[in-house]
C-alpha cells in the first residue's frame, strides 16, 4: 500500500524560484546586441591559456557542442560561430542588481531571498491584489526582465520552496514556457518520478551513495521508507529526506537557510603548476591574510583550520587535505603560521595547481586570546596593528599595504585584488 501524506492541514504559500537562463553567457550577448537562446557563446576564464576553465555557456553551446560550465577551452570546437567572452565579474553584478530592482517591485525585501547571483526565491502570496495570480506574476516577471534587459528567465512555482525549487529544475528549464507549477497535489505524479537521487535538492552524489546503501534508489522508494530506518542510518537528516520526499518544507523565506555555523572558504586554481613550495607557501600566506580580515570585519574567531593541496595532473598522486583544531583566533599572524606547519608536515613535494583553505568552527569573538609565549602587550600590539592593516587596505585597496613577498615571483595576491567573486572585473 502505498502511503501519501494528508495535506489539508498543511501551510501553503505561493513561492516562485526564479533562474536566470545561462546568466553570465545570457548578458554577454545583451552586451554585444545577440539573442542569448541564438547565439554561441562562452563565458572562460583566462581564455589565453587552452586550460581555461568555462564559467558560462549559452543554451546553444550546451545542446548543439555538449560545451557546459566545467569545461576547458581546449575542448571548444573549432567553429566560427563560437564567441569566446573573458568574464565581468562587475558587470553581472550591475545587471544582477537591475533584475533585483524588477523583482521588488512584485515583492517587499522580507519575501525576497537571493539564492546565488542567478537564482532567487519570491514569496508572492501577499502580491495577488496588485498583480494578479500567481502564474499571472510570475509570467508579468518574465516579460519584464526580457523586455528591459533581454535576458530570459525561468521560473518553478511551488507550496514552499522545495516545491518551487523542485518545479525549476525538473520541468521549468525543459518546457518552452519555461515555467511550471508543482503544488501537493502533484507529488505523486510529478516528485515522486524525479529521474535520479541527484536531481532531488539537497541529495548530492555522496548523499546518493548512502540511501543507495540502505537500499534506496528512487525518491518514491525514500517517500515509502519508515523514518525511524531513515534516522537510524541517516541522523537527523533523514527524517527531513523522508518529509522533503513528500513535498513539505516549513521554511519561510523571511527565516530560511540562516546557518547556525558558518564557514569561511577560499578556493585559487593557479595559473600554472607551482614546483617550488616556497612559492605555494607565499600564496598561502596571502589567502590567508585575506581570510583572516574578513574574520575580524564579522567580529568571529574560527577553531578549525582546513586547507587543501591538490598536485598537477600530470603527478601521480592526487594532493592532501587535512585539518586541525585550534584556539578560536581571527589573528592573520597565528593562522598563517597554522597553515604554514600543516603544509610542510603533509606536502610530498608534488607541483602544486590548487590551494584551498577554509575557516569553521565559526562564532563570535569573545575577548582576546592570550598566548603563554608572548606577553599579552604583544598580543594586543599585534591585534591592533593587523586591524589597522585591515582599515588602511579598505579604504586605499590591497597595493596600498602589502608585505615585500607579494612582489615576488609566484604570488598573486596584486592580481587578484583586481578580481571580483575570483574573476576579472
């Protein structure tokens, strides 16, 4: 028998999600005077080099060539229809805020939430009086963004924002409306057939795996699953799988997705492969003291230092990764020296291609830690100079105060303060 849930009683909201189609590759053909769903076009960064990384792709490149984000430029074929764009990064951001601007003319600030640059959730269900029903707005939302800005949006409409999420990437993106509409009454025919674990939000390939351990491979088959066995296997988190494959969420925009504990993380793929580690340890260094500022500008301390080497391709060995547990600090001195020890205990003396560090154990600072091997004027002295450090790069930008090894060969910290989101401006 199979078991469906009694959604009488349940709150319902008129949430829509919204995507910009192919957003990065969609507004470099706005910008050049092309119709993004015509045009072939890539988004690559450092399109010099036949490695560089493609960070947008319109409809087009991904249907006709299989050319997608994560591809490299040397797997572009040699067509000359194909426009290779270097990324904006400041020029997204320009148009992400015109298209904010048009969603809060639907919406007050309290029932919109940015997801990422190109994708926001809505909560219209206070819009009706002025705008209509709920596909009528979403639809007076599409037409606004093409007409002022030529960029196509797709939208799923939902209960909650599982729903809506749901209804976006499972059938919105494929259908010429581009827009759909899954409510509870639409769980069984439409949830339940999602195709794979992964296109379910929130399952990733590792989360997969272990439903696939306990013998699960479909969301209708996790929808039929006691959640005793659920949490059994799965914690917490599989209790709020088994809701999620019923369609419920309780989440309100205005509350949602605020982390107890955040997390700080810095990725940098280097532009070549580093074989001297002095060289890695400068650029470290650098993300480091970046990472550590902006600890201070949120007033946290971190106790959990993580960093990630990942060697060449052509090496025979993958990298490391390793963390350790330390004194909650937002010192740039102390975790630099933290990163450095973890380096030169675990490097196998591999080229190096790419560095990452993050910061957890996230919380707010509660005083000055003291250090038995340096007197607390030291301690203090330090703080006040790295703080002082931080007010000066704010204001006058990172060349205004930098240390000597920054002008050395392998860094990059000058360059990338150029950058936006890790990207070219």
């Amino acid at each position: 028998m199979v078991h469906v849930m009694d959604y009488r009683y349940v709150p319902r909201r008129d949430i829509l999600c919204i995507d910009v189609k192919s957003f990065f590759a969609s507004a470099e053909c706005v910008s050049r005077g092309l119709n993004p769903l015509t045009s072939f076009l890539v988004v690559i960064s450092r399109p010099e080099s036949d490695g560089g990384l493609v960070l947008a792709a319109t409809p087009l490149m991904k249907e006709v060539f299989g050319i997608q984000t994560g591809s490299r430029k040397f797997e572009l074929p040699n067509d000359p229809r194909i426009i290779i764009a270097p990324p904006r990064m400041k020029y997204y951001l320009d148009i992400n805020a015109q298209i904010r601007t048009i969603f809060l003319r639907y919406v007050p600030e309290e029932d919109f939430l940015p997801y990422s640059i190109d994708e926001v959730f809505l909560d219209v269900t206070s819009s009706h009086r002025l705008f209509g029903s709920t596909i009528q707005i979403a639809k007076q939302i599409q037409m606004a963004i093409l007409n002022e800005l030529g960029l196509y949006v797709t939208c799923g409409i939902g209960d909650n924002l599982l729903l809506a999420k749901l209804a976006l990437d499972n059938e919105a993106k494929e259908v010429t409306s581009r827009l759909s509409e899954w409510r509870y009454e639409n769980v069984q025919e439409k949830l339940w057939h999602i195709r794979k674990l992964t296109d379910f939000w929130g399952i990733g390939e590792r989360m997969a795996r272990r439903l696939q351990n306990i013998g699960i491979s479909s969301i209708f088959e996790l929808s039929q699953t006691e959640p005793t066995l659920l949490k059994m296997h799965l914690g917490v988190i599989g209790q709020q799988l088994y809701y999620h494959a019923h369609g419920l969420d309780y989440s309100r925009i205005n509350e949602a997705y605020q982390p107890i504990e955040k997390s700080f993380g810095k990725n940098q793929i280097l532009e070549r492969d580093y074989h001297d580690p002095n060289e890695v340890i400068i650029v470290i260094k650098e993300m480091a003291e970046e990472m550590a500022s902006r600890l201070r500008n949120h007033f946290v301390d971190t106790n959990k230092v993580f960093l990630n080497i990942s060697y060449s391709k052509y090496s025979p060995i993958r990298g490391f990764k390793h963390q350790m547990k330390v004194e909650p600090t937002n010192s740039s001195k102390t975790l630099k020296e933290i990163l450095e020890m973890i380096f030169w205990e675990y490097y196998q003396n591999e080229p190096v291609r790419v560095i990452a560090i993050s910061f957890g154990g996230i919380a707010l600072k509660r005083g000055l830690q003291l250090n038995l091997f340096e007197s607390p004027a030291k301690t203090i002295q330090v703080e006040r100079l790295e703080r002082t450090i931080d007010k000066i790069r704010k204001r006058y930008g990172y060349k205004s105060l930098m240390h000597a090894s920054s002008l050395t060969n392998g860094a990059t910290g000058i360059k990338r303060s150029t950058y936006v989101g890790g990207h070219q401006g």
